[in-house]
C-alpha cells in the first residue's frame, strides 16, 4: 500500500488523480453541508448550482466587463507596486545612508494595513479605478519591498571582489552585472507573491464601490445570491492562476541560467 500511494504521488498523472480526488470530496463535503443546514438557510450555495449561475452571469452582459474593470486597477497598482517596492528595496539596500533614513520610516508605515488607506484613496481620488489602484500598489510595494531588500543584501560579497578583479569597477555597472543576477531569484520571487497580494487587496478595495468583481460580489449578497458569489470567487481564482502561470513562464525564461 505504501509503495502504491508513493508511486502516485511520484507520478504527473497520479498527483493529477489525487488532486481530482481531493477537489471531489472537498464538493462533496459542501454539498452535505448544504443539505444538512450547517449554516442559515440559503447562506451556503448549492455547488451545482454554479454553472447555470456562471452562464447567467455571462449571458446577462456582467461577468466580461466586471474582470475587464477589475484588471484595469489590478494591472496598474501591481506595475506602480512592483516598481517602487523594486527600485526602494534595491537603493536601500545598496546604500548605508538610505538604509538608515528609511529604517524608521519602514516600520511605522509597514505594518499599516493596504485597506485602512481607502479612507485617502476615496479622499484623494474620488471612487474610481485610480483610488483602487492606489491601494493594490501600497500592499504590493512592501512586497517587493522586503523581496528585493532581502534578495540584494544576501548577495555574496565575493562576487562584488571577483567583479573588481576583472575590472567590472562603478556603482552601476556592478549593479547591471552583479547585484540585479545575484537577487533575481528573490526579486522574483516578490514580484509573484505580489501579484497574488494584488488580487486580495484589489477585491477587498472594490467592496466599497469600485467597478469591478468585487462590486458584483457585494451585490450579489446583498440580494443572498451567494451562489454568484462563489462564480466570481471562482473566476478571480482562475484568472489568478493564468497571471501566475504566465508569471512562471516568463521567469523561467528569464533566469534560465540558474543551474537547475
């Protein structure tokens, strides 16, 4: 039996089965739980309900333009996020006197949370895509922030003394050929965490009346439609996991001269 369950888990199409397996009870469970009024009455959606609701959902005109404003302020605050939370993290990290400006400052504003700024985005920008914008970006740039901090000071000083012995002298030619290869695994690595934290925070920040999927969720249950709730849930997962594979792609292309 044991070796039966370890060839499955070693095996593409066996981890695939198990995941089938996996997502098949966790259905099941939900519709028991459905049944068995586990929660108020009509609180818990039927599961197979769902795909009527997402054909609803695409026929009435709402789903398309719900994810393509959604992916306006998404795209914008993850680009300004992922910038700043860069081009910061590289140039205290690189820097003693940066470093030391920015250290205080770090761990006041840090621990603010991305949704307690809606109160200003609203203020500043009125609700709009500009608003949201604003908040994906603050809850993405610590990200990147801390990734690239982290990613650039662990970068062997070694490598630096190598440079120098083969002439590579100058601020920024160490940067081009030492700092950005060195850290690029934990750049990287920021830069795909952000795009999930982007996604959290872009939904949290519609709830409070940007267009977007968001809205159409907070909507949905203020009429107990919470099995279009979960269509959304479900499409934010899936174009979540396009964005990340895409990412993936795009990475391994990039730092393909890692050694595997």
């Amino acid at each position: 039996m044991v070796l039966k369950t370890d060839s499955l888990t070693r095996s593409r199409w066996g981890r695939a089965l198990l995941g089938f397996i996996g997502v098949a009870a966790f259905v099941m469970l939900w519709k028991y739980a459905q049944s068995a009024g586990w929660a108020a009455p009509g609180t818990i959606p039927d599961p197979f309900s769902l795909p009527q609701a997402l054909a609803d959902e695409w026929t009435s005109g709402r789903l398309l333009p719900a994810v393509l404003s959604s992916l306006i302020h998404y795209s914008w605050g993850l680009a300004i996020g992922t910038f700043l939370g860069f081009l910061v993290g590289t140039l205290t990290a690189s820097s003693l006197l940066l470093d030391a400006l920015h250290a205080w400052l770090a761990r006041i504003l840090r621990p603010i949370p991305p949704l307690a700024w809606v109160v200003f985005a609203i203020a500043w920008f009125k609700v709009s895509h500009a608003g949201a914008a604003f908040v994906i970006a603050i809850g993405v740039f610590w990200v990147n922030y801390f990734a690239t901090y982290s990613a650039v000071r662990n970068v062997d000083s070694r490598f630096y003394e190598l440079a120098s012995a083969f002439g590579q002298n100058g601020h920024l030619r160490q940067a081009l050929q030492v700092t950005l290869p060195g850290a690029a695994t934990g750049i990287f690595s920021g830069i795909r965490t952000g795009i999930g934290q982007a996604w959290m925070t872009l939904i949290a920040a519609e709830l409070l009346g940007v267009p977007g999927m968001g809205q159409e969720m907070n909507s949905a249950a203020g009429v107990g439609a919470y099995n279009v709730v979960v269509v959304y849930m479900l499409v934010i997962s899936l174009v979540y996991t396009l964005s990340d594979t895409l990412f993936g792609l795009i990475e391994k292309r990039v730092l393909k001269w890692r050694p595997s």
